[in-house]
C-alpha cells in the first residue's frame, strides 16, 4: 500500500504544470499618423477654358499665349489693373459665350433622349462610344425629333459644299490669270512683308517663336495685313517696344524690339501701313523680331509671307 502511494505521488510530481492565461485587456497600441496629404502649393489643374498663373507670368503675356487682347482677358476676369494677378490664380482665357456652348444638348440614341456635353468631341457617324453601347445618334437638325432610321440618315447627309467663286481672269490669258491666283490671299488674309530687311534668324519650333529681320534704327514697319492694334507697350519681358496686331479669330501678329510706335491700342490699320519704326529696345542690335501666330500657336512667318525675287 505504501508503494502504490509512493508511485502515485511521484506520478503527480512528473505532471507538466497547467497553462496561465493572461485575462488582462491587451495594451491599446497609439494611432499611425495618416499619409501627409499633397503639397498644398501644387496648383489646381484649370478647368477647360481657363489658364493657372505661374511664376512670371503677366497678363499681356498670357493673353497673348491665347491669342487674346488683354483687355478681353481682363473683362472676363474682372480685373481692373491689368498688373495685379498672382500665382495659383485661374483666368479665364476664352470668350465667355464660347464656354456657353459647353451647356448640355438633348440626343437620341437608342430611341431615346440622352444628354451628352456640348464641349465634348462629337462621335462621327457610325463610330462606337468609349466603353461600348450602340453609336451616339444626334439630334436631327432642326429640333428634337422622334427617333427614325430615316431621321438618322437625314442627319448623317453631309452639308452641301459651298461653291467656289472662280478669280476673274485679268487681262493678259492663262499666265496673268495664274499669277493672281498665286497672289490671292493665304487663309483669307493678304500679307506683306512687315519690313524690307533679310531673315537673320529664322523661325525654330520651341525656340524663336518667329523671324528675327534686319533693318536699321528708324526703318518703317509695317502691318503684315489689315486688322485691329490690340496691345502696344513694353509688358513681355524680352520683347522691348511691341505691338499685336489681331488679324481675325485666327490669325494676329507681333512686332518687337520698336523705337518708336505710331499706332494706339483699339486702332483699326491696313495693310502696308506704317506702324512703328525698327529699334534696338530689349535687343542688342536694330532689327524687328515677327511672328504669326495661328490659333494661338507660333507659326513659321515664312510660310504665309510671299516670296521674295
């Protein structure tokens, strides 16, 4: 009996101890910061029609990047000193009845009315709306009409060509007749030259916005072509004595580096009139830089001027 407790106590004595469960809360852990949001100088994209100010801009030149009088870009904008705009600021740099347009305009497609944006790029007939369904049908012209095949084919019927009115034919046959023709206007706009000087540096994509001409102080200069003096004064850096002159709703000019300017801002001027006189003002030497600018864009002048015997 003694030995069967002996074995028994021992037997008790080799058991592994019971495990200790810690019943306490575990230790609230602190909060991870969250991501630090972005830069908060970083300026806002602009919206569709619009322009953000950067660091040396102005608005002569900004106005003039757009192929916009500064005083418009100053109305649209309510901006009463032309000098007073600041970095991160968002001006407006299309007509407002241009960004009108951009109002909704009912459609039919599928047989039914849809609203799409008036400043999106339309589908051409036939094409497929970007993430699938059925092409978009637009509303035929004339009014809301309900939806056809034959409205659809009415609508995708292309506008008659206008007509071409043929050059009368001076006197002196076929040469004399091919001769005006090349004379006619480019784009619907005559041009001359506005100096009589050589190229001395010529137009380079992204580098001279136009030709750089020769000349000597004092030499006339004159408009490229009719149209309106929409900025004169000394507001681009780089540019000295300069006049824009806007030819239409595509096309203006610029003529820099002026000693003397002899027209007004708002003055209407033709062609081959006398509007400044040739200078050295923000240049190192007398010369008229020229640019045509097309849709906003610096175009090579030499691609519109005529040619030269």
């Amino acid at each position: 009996m003694t030995g069967c407790l002996a074995l028994a106590l021992a037997a008790c004595g080799s058991s592994p101890p019971a495990p200790v469960v810690d019943l306490r809360p575990a230790p609230t852990r602190p909060a991870v910061p969250a991501a630090a949001p972005a830069a908060a100088n970083v300026a806002a994209e602009a919206k569709p029609g619009y322009y953000t100010v950067k660091k040396s801009d102005t608005l002569y030149s900004i106005a003039l990047e757009h192929g916009q009088a500064y005083r418009d870009v100053a109305a649209w904008n309510g901006i009463d000193d032309p000098n007073k705009i600041h970095v991160g600021q968002q001006l407006r740099v299309i007509p407002p009845e241009t960004a009108a347009i951009a109002e909704t305009r009912p459609v039919v497609s599928n047989g039914g009315p849809v609203e799409v944006r008036a400043d999106a790029v339309p589908a051409p007939a036939g094409a497929t709306v970007a993430g699938g369904g059925d092409a978009i049908k637009r509303e035929p012209k004339g009014g809301k009409q309900p939806y056809s095949e034959q409205a659809l084919a009415m609508l995708q019927k292309p506008e008659p060509a206008a007509a071409a009115t043929p050059l009368p034919h001076p006197p002196g046959g076929e040469a004399a007749a091919e001769s005006a023709a090349s004379a006619a206007a480019v784009d619907g706009i005559d041009w001359v030259w506005p100096v009589g000087g050589k190229v001395v540096a010529p137009f380079v994509e992204g580098t001279n916005k136009g030709v750089d001409l020769s000349g000597r102080e004092g030499d006339p200069v004159v408009a490229a072509a009719a149209g309106k003096v929409v900025y004169v004064g000394t507001g681009i850096r780089g540019y000295g004595k300069m006049i824009i002159v806007k030819h239409n709703a595509a096309f203006l000019t610029v003529y820099a580096h002026n000693s003397q300017i002899l027209v007004k801002e708002d003055q209407m001027v033709t062609k081959g009139q006398k509007i400044a006189e040739v200078g050295s003002s923000d240049a190192d030497r007398a010369l008229l830089h020229f640019e045509i600018r097309h849709l906003n864009k610096p175009v090579d002048p030499l691609k519109y001027l005529p040619g030269r015997s």
